[in-house]
C-alpha cells in the first residue's frame, strides 16, 4: 500500500484498516484522518503521536489499558490479536518455563497495582531478559515517568505495525 | 446492575461491558474506569461527559467520526450494532420513503462535505421530521457550534444506552 492509497482513503475504510496499529481503538485512526494528505508514512506515524501527545493523561492511561497484559491470560489463552500475539512470540514469551511465567504474572500483578495499567513494551525491540530488567525497573518508577515511557513504548509498537501493514502489502 | 457491582468490575470486564455505549470506543471506557468508585450512575455519566470533554478538538471530532450516518449504507445493510440499530429505528429511520431514504443521503453528504464527519443526533429523542429539520439547521452552522452540538448528543446517546444496559439488566 503507498501512501497515494491511504491518502485517497475514506475515512470508514482508514480506520477499518489503521484501528489495530494502536490497540484497536478506532478513535485514534479517526481523529488523524483529516490529516492526510499525509508526504510519507513518516508524516502519517508523526500524526499519530502528536494526536496521542495530545490526549489528556487520562486519555493517556486509558489508552495503555487498552494494551493485554505480556504473557497473560490472553495470551496464554491465544485469545489476542494477531499483531499482539506474534509480538509477545518475537519476544519468546511463549517458551518462558513455569519459573518465568510465575514470575512474569506476579511482577505484572505488581505493576498493575501500582500504576493502574498494564506494563507496555515494544516487545519485537526486547528479548525475554531485557523484558524481565525494564519490569523490574518500571515498578520502581514514578508515575508521570513511567507513563511517558509506557506511551513511547506504544508508539513503537504503533511504528513497527504501520511499517509491517504497509510496507509488506 | 446495580452501581457496586459496576464498581467491583476490573478494567478488563468493565471495558467489554460499556465500550459501546460510547461508539466501540475501549479508551474511552478505559480511561474513565480509574474513577470508580461512582456513587450512582449519574457520577458515572459525568466521568464519560468529563473525558469527552477533556478531548482535543481532533479526538472529539474522531469520537463523532465513529458514528454512523442515519439512514446510510450500513443500517440499510444490518451491519450496524444492535444498540445503533434500535435507535434509528425508533426514529422511524426504517419507514422512509424512497425519496426521504435519497433526501436524507444528500442531507448527509453535504454534512460529512461541510464538517469532515457525520451527523450526529440522539434519535431515540426524535422523529423523520425533526431529524430533517436539525440536518438542514446543522448544515449551516459553524464548525465550533456544529462540534458542540453534536458532542452534545452524543452524550444523550451515551446516556440513554447507559440507562438501557444498567437499569434493565
């Protein structure tokens, strides 16, 4: 897909296609769309992360809420999207031993309590160490910290979907 | 449902339960869950009328670009939600007239022309001949006067789907 094409989008189609780059929520695809004609998929990626900088932090956090927990109960379930699902698997979530997944769920649990929202991770940027190191030090992190690199972590995974959904069409 | 058990939800079930009483929108649900607990559900209306106010113009305008046009392509195919369905429906949007079904789909374009989203009316508070009146009025508003009044019925639609699914269940 070129960018000529999703420039000439109606807006139904647009989010049909967009909404799961950012958690299938269609509102995000829906607010940016007014902004094409867009140069290049750089220019429509810097649409969605001004319109996402400008949420409130409430609109903020209800967005990482939208994100499923990493090798939760979805995922164990395969209950996920595809995107999400093969995400988590790039990561080698899904050859963590019992060990691990215990104590993946009790640090989530943790985080969870603390912040009231799930841990985000561009986890296709991550392997299973880094993962359980950036867990360990994000439950120790100040909130307004914590959501500013949460949020930067949903931006790349936005990128990574955006440049996969287009490109490899 | 009575309010303490909307209260007891976690995030997960909470989001699946109230999504669409505003257009299918888990950020929005999301976002509002951190409120609880809510005395009553008129708090938990004003915490979804709060964040919806809190929006940037762009996020408000996505959230009205989320609906569905009255009368359009997908109520006459049955693809709408059910909840949209019934509305339209009760506004008599199932018995026109093939030159009101042609009228109404000018009416709209114009509009979706004029503001780069769709009309927006609380139907269930309506009928055809209303409808058409306000369509034509909100054709010539300004864009600032048209945004407001059609947040403003979207929080009506909130309202009474909120009414529907709390107090029939």
């Amino acid at each position: 897909m070129d960018i000529a094409t999703i420039n000439a989008l109606p807006c139904e189609e647009f989010v049909k296609i967009f909404d799961n780059v950012i958690v299938k929520c269609p509102l995000i695809a829906a607010a940016v769309w007014p902004r094409r004609p867009f140069k290049d998929l750089i220019a429509f990626e810097e649409a969605i992360s001004e319109f996402i900088d400008s949420l409130p932090d409430s609109g903020k956090e209800g967005l990482l809420r939208c994100f499923k927990a990493l090798a939760g109960k979805e995922f164990q379930n395969g209950t996920l999207s595809r995107e999400s699902d093969e995400e988590q698997k790039a990561a080698g979530m899904d050859v963590l031993n019992s060990n691990e997944v215990s104590h993946m769920a009790r640090l989530n649990e943790e985080y969870q309590q603390r912040f009231g929202f799930p841990f985000v991770i561009c986890s296709r940027m991550h392997n299973k160490v880094s993962i359980f190191n950036q867990l360990l030090v994000s439950c120790q992190n100040e909130r307004t910290v914590e959501r500013a690199r949460a949020i930067k972590e949903a931006k790349k995974i936005c990128h990574l979907r955006l440049q996969r959904l287009v490109l490899s069409d």
